[in-house]
C-alpha cells in the first residue's frame, strides 16, 4: 500500500521509467539529478582523454536512455558504439578519445540540456491519422474528398 501510494497516485508530473512526464504542459524531460550526473562524466571522460570498457558500456547505456527524449541522439552513438566494439573480447585497459568522439560527447551535452528543459510529447509519439481529406477551391467552388470515398461539392453563386 506506502509502495501504491507512493507511485500510484495521479499527478501532473510524474517520474516514469526514468523520465520526468508533465501530462499538464505535455512535455518529458531527463530528470535535474541524471543531468547533473551524464554530464558530469561525460566532462570527466572528456578532461581525460581516456575510456573504460565499463565506463564507455555505462555512458553509453545512459545516452540510449537519453534517445527516449532525445531521438535525434541515435546518431551520435555510432563512435561510441564502435570504441566499445574495439575492445574485443578482452574488455580491459583503457582507449584514447579521438577528436571525432569530442565533437559527438559536445553534442550530447547539448542534446541533454535540451532534454532536461523538456520536449513535447507530440514529437515523440507516432500518431497514426484516422481520416484524410483533400480538399480544393477554384472560381466556382469548393470541394473536396476523404480516404473513404466520400466526395463533396459548394458551389459558389
């Protein structure tokens, strides 16, 4: 029951699945405390120059995360993708970030400020349309018709 009403009451703002959802504003957003986290890491990975295989496996964990509100970020994980991939079988030691890399890592910092400020949901849900029309005027009148075969016709006097 504390665990139901803790987490199961209706509120505007809701953290879900580790995103904020405002269902007033309609906006989600990467929670305060994660983007103080992700970015601070990225900074630390970036002062370093250097990755671990667990750290770049959990950087980039966290950055598909952030493509939930931040789809535009799917792009960018390619070269982190393919650093943990050049680790082989034998995931120890460290790899050197190329400048390639700084320039993506710049870019998700800004990405995970954007997505801290919120993003609204119509850009993130596919909605499927239920009716389509067509419609057309000319000097004589206005018509139109729908995806269903219903055609119309005003003629203007």
């Amino acid at each position: 029951m504390k665990k139901l009403a803790a987490e199961g009451l209706p509120e505007e703002r809701k953290i879900c699945l580790g995103i904020m959802i405002d269902t007033h504003l309609l906006l989600a957003a990467l929670p305060k405390h994660k983007y103080k986290a992700w970015t601070e890491a990225i900074r630390k990975f970036m002062t370093a120059g250097t990755i671990a295989f667990k750290d770049l496996e959990e950087l980039i964990c966290r950055l598909a995360h952030g493509n939930l509100i931040q789809p535009p970020g799917q792009r960018f994980l390619g070269r982190l993708r393919a650093l943990q991939y050049s680790f082989g079988l034998q995931p120890v030691g460290h790899r050197h970030l190329g400048i390639e890399l700084f320039k993506d890592l710049e870019l998700w910092l800004k990405l995970l400020k954007r997505a801290t400020t919120g993003v609204s949901l119509n850009l993130l849900v596919f909605r499927n349309p239920t009716h389509v029309y067509r419609t057309d005027a000319s000097l004589h009148g206005l018509g139109g018709y729908s995806d269903r075969g219903r055609a119309w016709r005003f003629v203007i006097p």
